[in-house]
C-alpha cells in the first residue's frame, strides 16, 4: 500500500475488470471468442481499458472472467512461439507490439461462477482487493487517452475519500440505458454530491441527465454494501443499487466529464468506435479517410 500521508485515505493501487458477460449482443462473433477479445482496428478492446488503468498508475489489475474467456489471459502472457518465430524473422516491430501486452501490468484473475450481475462481479474481487480504495473499469466504455478521466477520480477520491462516480450528460432519451444520478454541486466545478442514483431508470422518472459511464473509484466499503445488497433491475445485484447506498450516507462524488468516451457494447457503437479509431490513426488515416468519403458519396 502507498502512504499518501493520510491514514484514513490509502492510495488507489488496483484496477478490477469486470469480463465474465456472455457478449450476446455480438452473436455469433462471441461464441467461442469473448467479446473483450473483439478488436478496435487492431487491438482487443480490453488492452485499451488495461491500459488505460496503468496510464492511471493502476498496474495492479483483477480480471474478473469466467468460462470461455481463456484468450484473454492468453492475451496478456507471453506468447513464447510466436515471439521466437518473429525474432528469427528479425520482426521487430511485430514483436514489440507482441510483448507489449504481456508487460503491461501485474494481471490477475478470479471467475465469477455465477452470472449475477455487475455488483456480484466486483464482489468477486472483495478477497484480492482487501481493504485498499479500487478503480472499477467497465471495458464497454473507452476512454480517450487524451483525456484522462480516471486520474482525476483518483485525485478526488484522495482528497475527499469515500467513492466517486464518473458522469456523462446526454440526451434525455438515452437516459434509461444507463445508470442516472441526481446531484448537487461542490466548491469543485467538475465534482459534484451524488445524492441518488438509478439503475436504468424508466423514461421521464430519470433524477437528471447526467449518467454514470463506466469507471468507479470505490472505497472499500462498498463490498460490505454489496454483500447485502438484494438483486435488482434485470434480476441482478447491481453496483448502482450499493452505491446509492454510499450516496444516502454522503460518501459517493461524482466527476463530470466532457471528454471523448467510446462505446463498443453493441453493434452499431462498436462500428463507429472503430472508424472512429481508424480515422485518427496515422498510419491508416492518409488511406481510409479518402476512401470512406468517397465510399459514402457513392451510396445511395
Ligand atoms: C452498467 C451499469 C450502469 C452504467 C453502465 C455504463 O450497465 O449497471 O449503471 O451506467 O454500465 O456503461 P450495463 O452497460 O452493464 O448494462
């Protein structure tokens, strides 16, 4: 544990990955692939979130998984076959990108056994985790790097303590696909008091517009919570409904965010993450971008 001069408020160290979701949306891709195994042009969409934690200086990082997810810890280990053929080949530049994953962070893994919802998923994580504050990542979401969200929920959390939410505005209408919070300003302009959080709430009953997106920093009490915690929207212990406990008590702050999130939990999301991506990558951009405007003034 890092001394951050506060007894009370110890650093956040630990990163925990929720991956144990069956990926339905993508259907058949997901059947035998886990669904954080499907690329962003050419990257899996959990390497992102992985690095994303350790940019955040998280490189201590719980996986939560379950069946058919062995590709991912695959991912992040060494991959000795191919890095001995791409060495003989004098492939550096491959290599590198190779290694790359397995040197990122200290990886570990629980499964989660049951799929009962992203609550009971962090519980998983209770035993790994002990009594130390921890970043949740939901690898749905992705944040740009150039706009490093988590770095200030972890500054939040170590001036104030107890747990902190980040939070999107949108459209009223997409409200209900999210978690949804009622808030009241701080001192702080991008910090507020949660006071209320809904799980997916039903449309024109949302407290605000203002929905939690997919990075927590959690004070360890929380598990405590979650243990009493009774299934929820969609039959499932949700972390909302733990966490609304925390704000009743006043021990939950929210980060408003306005930088570039990225969603890629359904089809359509994913497709415009990716040419998102592509479009500002370049080594692909000078090619693609030229070839998709034309692609898209050919159509109909
Ligand atoms: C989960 C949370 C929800 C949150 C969302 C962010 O929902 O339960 O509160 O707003 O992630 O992506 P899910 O996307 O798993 O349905």
């Amino acid at each position: 544990m890092v001394d951050t001069g506060d007894a009370r408020t110890p650093a956040v160290t630990k990163a925990v990955v929720p991956a144990a979701g069956l990926g339905t949306r993508f259907l058949p891709a997901t059947k035998a692939t886990p669904k954080e195994m499907l690329p962003v042009v050419d990257k899996p969409a959990i390497q992102y979130v992985v690095e994303e934690a350790v940019a955040a200086g998280l490189d201590d990082v719980l996986l939560i998984t379950g069946r058919s997810k062995r590709s991912i810890e695959d991912h992040f280990d060494r991959a000795y076959e191919l890095e001995e053929a791409l060495a003989t080949k004098e492939d550096w530049d491959k290599l590198a990108l190779v290694r790359e994953s397995s040197e990122l962070a200290i990886m570990h893994y629980v499964r989660q056994g049951d799929p009962k919802g992203l609550g009971h998923a962090v519980l998983c994580a209770a035993q790994h985790v002990g009594s130390e504050p921890f970043a949740v990542l939901l690898g749905d979401d992705l944040i740009d790097s150039r706009d490093p969200l988590l770095t200030r929920m972890i500054d939040v959390r170590d001036q104030f303590g107890g747990s902190v939410v980040a939070l999107m505005e949108v459209d009223p209408e997409e409200v209900s696909l999210y978690g949804c919070a009622a808030i009241a300003p701080t001192a702080d302009d991008d910090v507020v008091m949660v006071t209320d959080l809904v799980e997916k709430p039903v449309p024109g009953s949302a407290p605000s517009r203002w929905i939690v997106i997919g990075r927590y920093v959690c004070d360890s009490a929380v598990f405590g919570v979650l243990r009493e915690t009774q299934p929820g929207r969609g039959g499932e212990i949700q972390l909302t409904d733990a966490l609304k406990v925390l704000a009743a008590k006043g021990e939950l702050r929210g980060v408003l965010f306005h930088g570039r999130r990225y969603d890629t939990g359904n089809k359509l999301d994913y497709l415009r993450t990716m040419v998102m991506f592509a479009t500002q990558r370049p080594d692909l951009s000078s090619e693609f971008i030229p070839w998709l405007r034309k692609y898209l003034e050919g159509m109909p």
